[in-house]
C-alpha cells in the first residue's frame, strides 16, 4: 500500500514543504531532474544557494555519517534530512514548519511512516507523531493496538482476534523531544533517528520494525520551539562565536523553554490544561508505550545525563522493577556515549517524584520513561566546561541515546512486556485490597468547576460517574447535581491514587519540582474517602460522556431584573460579557431572599436592573442566555425590587461593578511562569483582555488609562523613583495594584505599602546559619553537627532543606470580604511556593484570607515545608488589602493561577479585578 494514502492525516494547511526556505526547494527539484547521486549533489546545491543568496557561512558543517552509524546503507528513494532542507542538520536551527515537512515528506517517501497530527498548539501549530514500523505492522495497526490495549485492560473489545497472540505483540516505544523549546538538540536530533529507522536498509533495524511500533514525537512544545530557533538563527553572525555573552546565547524575555502562555509544559502532563498535553494523552492512552523517551538539554556547563536519577527520591508509588529496567537499559546508553568518548552520569540531580513530567509518568502507567538531558549550546557554538560545546555535538548525543534505547528496549524486549502487563494486574489486585475504595467529590452549586475536574480524570483515563442519589457520608453531604462517585478498583487505581495523594512527610526532602499536587485540594473541592465499594446504585452518568453542564432560562416581559449566581467558576466571564455590552450590573455586599419563590441569594449575587437600562432588554436577555449555555451560570429572574429578607435591589449594599481595564507587566525580570498564567486565565478561560506592557516601558506608559496594575512575582528593582511616585499618584487616584509574591517584597521596599514582613528563618544559603531542626535525617555519622560545623559535602542538601518548593495549606477566609465573593465554606486550600510571611493587615477588616493558627500547624495540608517555618506561616496573611488614598494595593502571597489548574483560587484572582475597587478599608 501506498504510504501517501495510508492514515496520513497531516491537514493541507501545514503543508510545511511549502514554507520550506528556497534552497532545499531548489535542491529538491535538481536532485530529481538530474539524476545525481543524491548526498553529493546535495552539498553541491546547498553551497550553491547559499552563496547566491549571501547567507553567511555555517558554523560547522558535519556529514550525516558523524550522527548515524557508519555501518548503515540507506534506502535512495528516502530522502536524507539534508537532502530535504538543503543543509546538514545542525548547521542552522530547524524552523517548526521546516522540521514537520520533513516528517511529512518522510511519510509519503517511506512505507514505513505514517504521521498524524494529534494536536495544534495554542500559537496553531501542529503536533505531530510519526509511527515508524514495518510495512507489514502497518497493514495491521489497529488490530496490533487493540491487542495490546486488550491485555492491559481487558474491555472484550471485538476488534481484536482471540488468535492474536500476545508474545507476538510488537514492543511500543514512544520517543519525545524538546518539550523545552530552547533544549533544541532534542527535535534537532529527531529527524536523523526518523531517517535512519525509515530509510536503513539494515537487518539490525529491519529486525527492529518488525517487532516494534516506534512512535515519534519530534517536536513536543512548537510555540517555544520556533521563538528560540528564530531567536537563534537570527543571533548568529558569519563567524561563529562560542561567547556565552554573546547575544546568541542569551535569550530575550520570554525564553523559549514555556509555551505560548510561558507554561513549561513538562509540568503539565498531570494537570493537562494545554491542547499539547491534552493530545499527547490521548496518544498516550492509545498506545500505552513499554517505554517512554523524554529529550532535554540542561545547563552549558554540563555533560550529559540519562536516568535512573536519584533513587531517594522515587515517587513511592514507582514499582521497583521500573528503576532497574531504567538501569539496564542505561548500560546500553553509556556504552553508546563511551563509543564516541562523550562523558554523562547517572545517579544525580534529577528524580522520578513529580507525576507530572514526561519521564514519571510512564513509571505510573506500566511503562519506563526515561530522561535525558544533554548540555546546551544554545546556539551554533558555546563555551562549556571541556572548551567549545557545538550543536551538532549535543544532536549526535541524543541520536547515539535514542539509538541506544532503541537496542537497549529490544534486549529487554520480554521484561518489558511483562512489566507493563504486571503493572496493571497488580493494580487490580492492590485496589481490591486497598483501605480507599473510591472517593466522593463535590463542587458545591458549581458543576462547571466539577467538570473541569472530570476532564482532567478523563485525560487520564480514570472512570468517574456522577453521583445518581444524595448522600451523606462522614456528615458531609454530596448532592447528584454538583458531585461525582470515582470508584477505586479500575486500572487506572495508581494514578488515581496519586492525584488524591497528600504525604507530608517524605524519606528525602529534597525535591526537583513541587512535593504536592492533591488535585481536589487544587480545585478547592469538598471530598472524602470511601472505605467500601460504592453500591452501584450511586453510578450516575459516565463523566467521560457528560458534556459541559449548560444551563438555560425563560425570560419573561415583566421580568424587572436578573440575577446572576455568582458561585458559578465562569461567573467572572459572565460579569466580564455583560460589561463589554455597556450593560449595568450591580453586585450584592449583603445575602437577600426573593419574595417570589424564597431563593436565598449570597454575597456576590449579580443583578442586573431592566427598568434602569430599558432599551438593552433585548441585548441583556441574549448575553445572559449565552452565559447559561456556555458558562454555566445560574440566571434567575425577579418581577419585584423588594425582598422578603436581606437588602432590596435598589439598596446601597448593591454596588455598581465596573469595567476593569488591565496591565500585566512582563519582561525584565518578571517571573514568565507567573505572568503567563495570569495571561492564560484572563484570555484563555475568561475571555478577559489584557495589556502586556514590557517592564521598561512601563515608565512610558499612561497609567490612567488603566484600572488595574498586576505585578506578577518578580524583581522590579529597576524602576526608579520616578516610576514609584508615577504609581503612588495612580493610587491615590484611586488605581488598583495588585502585587504577587516577590513583588510584595519590591513595593514595600519602596513604602508603597507599609505590610509587616514576618522574620522566616533565612534559607542556610551561605552557611553562616543553616537550620538545625531539619538536617537531622543523616544517618551517616560523618553528617552530624560538631559544634557550629557541618561537613563541606552537605551544604547542597541543607540548602535544600530549608527551601518550600510547592505544599498545601488549608487557609481562613473571610466570606464577607469582597475578594472572596462566591465562596460556600470558609476554609480553602492554597499553594505555596516560596518564603514569604506577612502580618495581617493593619485594619482589622482587611485580611480577607489567613493561615490557621499554630495549634492546626498553620494547615499544612500536603507536601514539604521545612518545620521552622510553620511558626512564621500561623496566622500570617495569605490575601490583604490595603487602602492608598481612593485606591488600593491587593497583595497575593500565594500565586492563585498556579500552573493554571488551582481552579479554587483564580476566583479570587478574578475577584481583585472586579470587586477590588469595592474593598477599601472600612
Ligand atoms: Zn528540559
């Protein structure tokens, strides 16, 4: 079968060869006109055109022979990577579309490949995989799928024949690169393997395909990808220049490494908020690979690293067999890299805790995935530790690993199958004897909220139901219409296991990423445990097939005002709608009760008058059927203004709610991270526009144009006392500042604010005074403390220690605050990442979310935190306000848009911008 026609789903649009620069067009025309051999030629032509069209020359040219091993004849007919661009691999940065053509010209020139797209990025860029095997397992893919899926988990599918026998079943290896955009020797390095595996006329790779499914993801994040190719090319002079300050090498604001939002996206294959990951699931899920190859590059001055990592630090919930499948794999990998004299090493540095990665989560679905991470050139050519560090030297390093792994995979072909086989019969097996047997969630009065929740279990292929009859179970109530019933015993019982994990106490507290995650604390749920199978009777509807929980509402002539529930999570987007369409709403600051049918209305209810706005009838009842349908809310309508309890709607307590116009300040040395997920929530979830304005030129810009100032986390330490006295005016004038965890320390260093620090112990950074109550974990006696001393070789570990990488702390809140409109219960969870203590406002009104007492251990709910600082953390300041003449700074300590999936806090994120104007001290 032709491979052009076979499953090629590439849409016309990314017709990549066609963006493709003019010389490998060139090259690729002559190359079939004249007959030449194609690799000679070739340099011919791309000499040649680069000389015609001025390009300066490249910084080192290499022959395909330094990647690929040299024992390999390749087929004719399958064009090599620089037949395709017109230049050798790692002369230049591979632009995205340049690199997808050449999959794409791979899989209509090879019957080995097919390619699918399974994803646009947010900047609308494809993610492809590439599934390279022999044209005999293509003939048969699905069935060889369904097979493989069926052993896992066995659904009787009937697609698959009872005669397929599962020692017969290809091995599937799934290889993904640059998940970092500006770790570019991962995708650089992709289409050498893709050609090799294509066109290799090999027994050795014959052998392979024929018992293996190799699934190719060369590009994992193209939006950083592109804007640090871009950035590179761009940057390179006709000469190369291996200066790291060179501008080359070092990248503007935002790098590279995040995605269109500034996400690193290599933290969000738990949460999945991105159509990246959201694809790369279902991929994964489809495929179920026996092992999984996650591509990276680390510091210049590095050498190389490929895992097991640190074996203190294993999530527990990694079967053992993984770590030393890891490790037999490994020595395959070192003899690759000792084959061409590179260095790398093995045990250090990096873990397999955070579920989230690329490289733990296979570990938790039966599967070895293994991280590699090569030293940066970030560039053509950079100095590193051993001299000049050149990129197609970090290339030839991940080729000779995915090589490696490749032969490494094959060897350990049946230990592989029955690690993934074992993995989900011993999850059956544990779930049938575990203390949890399901678990009950609930949002109360907002399914929408709840349905965010169940798409994330649905990405993770975790059954859920929605709960069929109301229950009560620990006291706590759980109601059909907001809650879901998640029973425990289903092949994916790991995994559910870990994203309701809460440890607080770990072997090592040392962690690469964040030491918590409990998701139903992230999406501030009300949930409990079940110690017994859930009846059947409970089951509602499949949460895999619910779609989003619309609403819909009659609209009457005689209707005199709408009333909008507030506690809905997409009520922000509602207000926002409405306040585009110049309609007036107001917003309750008392509960009131309706006369007509005794509805109970909180804090935060919307109303939106008619008799006041009579000609927008029409305009006001269309915008509020929207909002039901796509956002979800709750739309209530009255005939009267009075009430039977609580204010009347023309009462002073309803407060006109105003337009917020506002600007993010990014650049400099504004956290992209943070920035970026005020970014993503404001325009991606709530429709909300903002202005990013560059922190040097911010001094430049009219700030009464503005409502709302956000200063996310970062060191603004470069604007000046003009720029202060510019802000402390906007105040005045009634401006609204918001200012997020560093940031805080910034604009009370220059009495914008006069909040109290809280003495933390200082983090043991320049050993004068490291901490004494945490090192004691050491076993080792040469560890222990000598009167004030600490041996040399601990100080790393210790400086650790003493850092809060991510944990989770039940918090107060006060529901009569306006920053806290729209919440049920007065406790709620945060997410806390850095060292930082505030006293409660000064005003006693004004600290609308605070950490418990000391009693409570200040709530430290999940995850690490050295023990010294829960004395500083009790009772401090999560949220306050604090008046400047009309306006007011609203301080953050706690980032509430954590990696875009703390659903629980971004209302109160979203309150600041449309009730901060109301919250000034009483
Ligand atoms: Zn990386």
């Amino acid at each position: 079968m032709n491979s052009l026609h076979r499953n090629y789903r590439i849409s016309q649009s990314l017709a990549a060869s066609e963006r493709a620069p003019a010389m490998a067009r060139r090259g690729k025309l002559l190359t079939k006109g004249n007959q030449i051999p194609v690799r000679l030629f070739h340099c011919a032509a791309a000499f040649v055109c680069l000389h015609l069209l001025g390009l300066p020359l490249l910084a080192e040219r290499v022959e395909l022979s330094y990647y690929l091993p040299s024992d390999h004849e390749y087929q004719d007919d399958v064009p090599s990577p620089s037949d395709h661009f017109g230049f050798q691999i790692g002369e230049r940065h591979l632009e995205h579309a340049e690199l997808i053509g050449y999959f794409k010209q791979l899989s209509s020139t090879s019957d080995r490949v097919i390619c699918l797209e399974y994803a646009r990025s947010h900047g609308g860029r494809p993610l492809i995989l590439a599934i390279i095997t022999s044209p005999e397992n293509h003939d048969r893919l699905e069935e060889i799928r369904k097979a493989h899926l069926q052993q896992l988990r066995p659904t009787g599918d009937p697609g698959v024949s009872a005669e397929t026998s599962l020692d017969e079943l290809p091995l599937v290896i799934n290889m993904g690169y640059g998940v970092h955009g500006d770790e570019p020797s991962a995708s650089n390095a992709a289409p050498l393997i893709a050609y090799h595996l294509a066109a290799s006329r090999s027994e050795e790779v014959e052998s392979l395909l024929s018992s293996t499914v190799v699934l190719i993801d060369p590009c994992l994040n193209p939006d950083g990808f592109e804007r640090f190719a871009h950035w590179a090319n761009n940057h390179r002079g006709r000469v190369a220049n291996a200066d790291p300050n060179h501008r080359e090498h070092q990248q503007g604001w935002p790098s590279g490494r995040t995605n269109y939002y500034w996400f690193d996206l290599n933290r969000d294959w738990l949460p999945a908020q991105h159509p990246e990951s959201r694809g790369r699931l279902i991929q994964y899920h489809r495929w179920m690979p026996h092992v999984l190859l996650d591509y990276h590059e680390m510091g210049t001055g590095s050498s190389y690293f490929f895992q097991p990592g640190v074996e203190a630090r294993n999530y527990p919930r990694i079967p053992k067999m993984t770590r030393a499948l890891t490790e037999t794999i490994g020595k395959f990998h070192a003899a690759a890299l000792d084959e061409i004299g590179s260095l790398y090493f093995t045990r250090e540095r990096f873990d397999d805790f955070y579920p989230g990665k690329g490289s733990t989560y296979p570990d938790l679905h039966g599967g070895v995935g293994i991280l590699f991470e090569q030293a940066s050139s970030r560039g053509h050519v950079q100095e590193g530790k051993w001299g000049e560090l050149s990129f197609p030297f970090t290339i030839r390093n991940h080729v000779r690993t995915s090589l490696s792994s490749l032969r490494g995979a094959d060897a350990l072909r049946e230990e592989l199958q029955e690690n993934l086989r074992t993995f989900y019969r011993n999850s059956l097996e544990m779930a049938r004897h575990a203390d949890v047997q399901g678990y009950l969630v609930s949002a109360p009065n907002d399914p929408a909220r709840l349905h965010a929740f169940a798409e994330i279990l649905r990405h993770h292929h975790i059954q859920a139901y929605w709960l069929r009859e109301q229950v009560t179970v620990h006291g706590e109530t759980y109601r059909p219409v907001d809650s879901l019933v998640i029973p425990g015993q289903q092949p994916e019982y790991r995994f559910l296991r870990t994203l309701f994990d809460r440890e607080t106490d770990f072997p090592e507290n040392v962690f690469y990423d964040v030491s918590s995650w409990t998701l139903p604390a992230a999406f501030n749920l009300q949930w409990t445990e079940l110690s017994e199978a859930p009846p059947e009777e409970w089951l509602g509807e499949d949460a895999w097939e619910q779609s989003f929980p619309s609403r819909t509402w009659e609209a009457s002539s005689e209707d005199l005002a709408y009333i909008v529930d507030y506690r809905g999570y997409y009520a922000p987007r509602t207000l926002y709608r409405l306040l585009k369409e110049e309609i007036q709403v107001g917003v309750a600051e008392q509960p009131f009760v309706l006369e007509q049918d005794g509805e109970e209305f909180d804090r935060g209810t919307l109303v939106v008058p008619l008799g006041i706005q009579p000609d927008r009838r029409e305009q006001i009842v269309q915008t509020l059927r929207m909002a039901a349908a796509e956002d979800g809310v709750a739309v209530s309508a009255t005939r009267s203004g009075l009430t039977t309890r609580g204010i009347d709607l023309g009462s002073d307590a309803l407060r006109r709610v105003r337009m917020p116009r506002i600007l993010l300040v990014v650049g400099g040395d504004v956290s992209p991270y943070e920035a970026g997920e005020i970014w993503h929530v404001l325009d991606e979830r709530f429709g909300i526009p903002v202005s990013l304005v560059d922190m040097d030129r911010f001094s430049r810009v009219n700030l009464h144009v503005y409502t709302h100032v956000l200063l996310p986390s970062g060191g603004y330490s470069a604007w000046g006392d003009s720029t202060v006295s510019r802000l402390q005016r906007w105040l005045r004038d009634g401006g609204t500042l918001l200012a997020q965890g560093r940031a805080i320390s910034w604009i009370n260093s220059r009495q914008l604010t006069s909040v109290e620090l809280r003495e933390g112990r200082e983090g043991p950074v320049s050993g004068r005074d490291h901490p004494t109550g945490d090192v004691a974990d050491s076993s080792d006696a040469d560890e222990s403390v000598v009167s004030g001393r600490r041996p040399f070789a601990s100080a790393e570990k210790d400086h650790a220690l003493g850092l809060l990488r991510g944990a989770i702390f039940r918090v107060n809140v006060d529901r009569t605050h306006p920053l806290a409109y729209g919440y049920s219960s007065d406790q709620m969870y945060v997410f806390r990442n850095q060292r930082l203590f505030l006293e409660p406002a000064r005003n006693v009104y004004s600290t609308p979310v605070a950490y418990l007492g000391r009693q409570q251990d200040a709530g430290h709910f999940a995850g690490y935190v050295p023990a010294s600082d829960l004395d500083p953390l009790a009772d401090s300041a999560s949220v306050l306000v604090q008046q400047v003449g009309s306006g007011r700074i609203i301080i953050m300590v706690d980032n509430p848009n954590f990696r875009g999936h703390w659903y629980g806090t971004t209302r109160l994120f979203c309150n600041a911008l449309f009730f901060g104007p109301l919250a000034n001290e009483p």
